[in-house]
C-alpha cells in the first residue's frame, strides 16, 4: 500500500493495493508493520459504521478528553472528508485537508488525534466506515461550525439549504469560541 502525507504531514492518505479478476476483488485496510513504518504507530479499541443519504454533513466533531485518531474509508458511495488541525503550537493549527474517498478509488485517510473531522456524502447514499484509538466520550465530544468562515473549507456545497445537518452539528462553535479549551487540553 502507499501511504502518503497531505499538505498537512500527520494527516495521512492511504492507497491500497487492489486485486481483482471476475470473481471480485481483495485488499489490505490495515497492516500495522506497513503503517508503523510510515509513522502511524496506532492501537485501534473500537470500528464505527454510518450510512448516510446525499447531502448529509458530518462534523467537524472532536474530543477534547480521550482524542480519536481515526482511519476512516467509504465501502459504499463517496464522500468529501476533512481533517482540521487542533493542535495548539503545530504548525498546521487551524488548517484543513480534505479529500474524495470512495468505494471506486478504495482510498484511506488516517486523521491523527487532535485534530476535527468531517464529512460530506457527495452520492446517493454512503457507508463510511472508521477505525478509533479511543472509544466515544459524549461528554468530551465537541463540534465546530462545519463553515466557519475562520477555517474557509472548501466543501464544494452550492446551497446551505441542501444540506442535511443533525441539531449537534447545526450548534456548532466558531473555531474562535473553540480555541480557548482547546488550549486547555491540547
């Protein structure tokens, strides 16, 4: 597999090798030598799996106790996934990195802890599903606003009003409003 670095280094794209004939096809998700030796040295305590219609938005969530790292992919559909920097004194703080996964192009996106993620089901329907190094707090579970104009993500949305948003998501914080905590736990 390649594992490649984003514009953001931490945040990791992952390209399996596929094999394929007429009966299918296989490919390797997760491999811990392949990804130790290009610096994701992860212990995974828990696999999450969503299915979500066209036009739902998912994020930007995150944890300011017990981070998630995350190694999210698509089995069904495609979505726009996006990871934003929360680290307070990286160089990258308050950046974004988005990428297309797919069930056709069978991409990967590793999401280090400390950082928000998000994403938008760009298909009829999608299966997303992701890998945790650390199980959910909902009481350390946040959100920022999936468009504060601070982070300026690109989400490729031409109406607000298409979008299906949950309440949690609708209420989101500006980054500016986040920042204050996320100095206090990062």
């Amino acid at each position: 597999m390649d594992i490649i670095s984003t514009r953001i280094p931490d945040v990791k794209l992952i390209k399996p090798k596929v094999f394929g004939d007429e009966r299918g096809f296989f490919m390797e998700t997760w491999n811990q030598h392949a990804f130790s030796e290009a610096g994701i040295n992860a212990s995974f305590v828990q696999d999450n799996h969503s299915r979500s219609v066209k036009n739902t938005l998912r994020g930007l969530h995150y944890q300011i106790k017990q981070p998630q790292g995350k190694l999210v992919r698509v089995t069904r559909g495609e979505v726009f996934d996006v990871a934003v920097d929360l680290r307070p004194g990286s160089v990258t703080f308050g950046q974004w990195v988005g990428e297309y996964l797919s069930e056709d192009n069978n991409r990967m996106l590793w999401v280090p802890p400390g950082f928000a993620h998000g994403f938008l089901v760009t298909s009829e329907t999608a299966d997303f599903q992701y890998k945790c190094t650390d199980f959910y707090a909902p009481e350390y579970e946040r959100t920022i606003h999936w468009n504060d104009p601070a982070l300026n993500i690109e989400w490729g949305v031409e109406s607000e009003l298409s979008l299906l948003l949950s309440e949690k998501d609708r209420a989101g914080k500006s980054f500016e409003q986040a920042t204050p905590e996320l100095n206090e736990y990062y």
